[in-house]
C-alpha cells in the first residue's frame, strides 16, 4: 500500500519530509491540504490528525503527524546503506541529531510559527521586536551548534540539516541572516541552498511561503494605513 503525504509545498515541515522521501527514494502520492483554508480540519481529517497540522502521512492505515516523526520513521523504514549516514548508529552522533530535530521542533520552528499565525488571520503588518529577538536566539543557537561540526550535527548531511533548511529558508526570508554576526549559519545556509535535492523541492516552496507571508504583512499594512 502506497504512502499517502498530505502536504503543502508551502510548509517547511512538509518540504523536509518530501526531501528525505526523495533522497531515500521513497515514493509517495501527494494529497494537498490547504492549512489556510482549515482543511485539515474535517471530522475524517482531525480523526487522522488530532494536531490537525500538515504534514502527516498515512501507510496502510498507520497515520503519523510530525515531520520529524516522519523523518524518522521513513528512515528506519526505508534507508539503505547508501544512507546510513543522514542517521548514523552511532549512539551520540543519533543523540545530537535527535537534540537538534527537537531544537527545529521546539525552537526554531515555533519561531517562525510565532510570525506565521497573526500574519495569516492579519494581525501582523510587520515583525515585533520580540519576534525578530526570538529568531536571533535561535540563529545564534544554531551559529554555536555550527562551531562543533561543519553541519548541525555532525561533519557530513544529516536528517537534522534537512530539518532545518527548510524552516531557516522561510525564516530568513522574514528576517535575514546578519552574516556578520551569524558567519558560520550563513556559510551552512549557502551550502544547503546549493544542494540539488534543496533548489529542486525546498527552494521553490520556500519562495512561495515567504512571498505570501509578505503579502498577508503588506494587506494588513494596507488595511491599518486606510484606518488612519
Ligand atoms: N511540529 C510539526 C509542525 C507542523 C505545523 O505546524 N504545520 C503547519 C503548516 S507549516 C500547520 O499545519 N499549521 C496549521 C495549524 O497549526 O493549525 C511538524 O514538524 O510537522
């Protein structure tokens, strides 16, 4: 029984996993759902999902929600020896790559999202300072985890590094990375943005995430400037 990813191209958690499905060569048919228009939130679909969030996955009547669980499972199910290295054995190498999918989770993601939900119900026409602080913390978390490693986690890709490009990719276009005082997250961005797999399924997602948050900012603009 195929996989079914319901999934929107928007969504950095849903681009993670549609890469590693691609690097592992899993295939999977895609099923759109629309978060801003609340279609995750039909009876059939919150029964699936309580979380009522995208992504998640459904094999053979197993449904799983959250990308990193999601990452993970399709690893151990999937992976062969050509990827052994994205979640190596090695019991600390896959404890810091466990850290920093929890870090993507529960910091860095959470620092997008914090931008993310007034802007889509237009309460937001531009970042807070209190945002733009929380997404420095969390940059110059990440510029100290790249001081230990060449990437997150470890010398070479791992599952952490896909996790994180992709909400780094729309956090950025929301609040750029200083390269001055974030030099080491900088260079790892330009790094990631290269790679083939990031320009073919995260770069375009990425583009559209970003342009629509910024026009939702520019609407509200709009409509607090004509209250005036
Ligand atoms: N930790 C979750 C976060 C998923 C998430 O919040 N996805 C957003 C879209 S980017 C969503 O579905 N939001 C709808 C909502 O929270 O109601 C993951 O990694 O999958």
């Amino acid at each position: 029984m195929p996989i079914t990813l319901y999934k929107i191209d928007g969504s950095p958690p849903a681009r993670a996993v549609m890469m590693v499905a691609n690097i592992l060569g899993v295939q999977y048919e895609p099923y759109d759902i629309n978060p801003l228009m609340r279609e995750q939130d039909t009876p059939e679909m919150t029964k699936k999902n309580p979380m009522r969030t995208v992504p998640y996955m459904e094999e053979d009547g197993f449904c799983l929600a959250d990308s990193h669980a999601i990452m993970l499972y399709l690893f151990d199910k999937y992976a062969t020896a050509e990827n052994a290295s994205l979640y190596p054995t090695d019991k600390r190498k896959r404890a810091t790559i466990n850290q920093r999918l929890f870090f993507d989770c529960g910091i860095l993601f959470q620092s997008l999202r914090s931008v993310m939900a007034p802007t889509y119900t237009g309460r937001l026409a531009e970042l807070s300072k209190s945002m733009k602080r929380n997404i420095d913390d969390a940059y110059r978390m990440m510029e100290a985890y790249l001081s230990d490693s060449i990437y997150l986690a470890d010398d070479v890709l791992t599952l952490a590094d896909i996790s994180a490009i992709t909400t780094i990719s729309s956090l950025h276009g929301v609040h750029p990375i200083d390269e001055k005082r974030y030099p080491k997250l900088n260079r790892w961005y330009n790094t990631m943005s290269e790679l083939e797999v990031c320009k073919r399924i995260n770069r375009p997602g990425a583009e559209m995430h970003v342009a629509s948050l910024k026009a939702f900012m520019e609407i509200t603009k709009e409509k607090l400037k004509a209250k005036l």
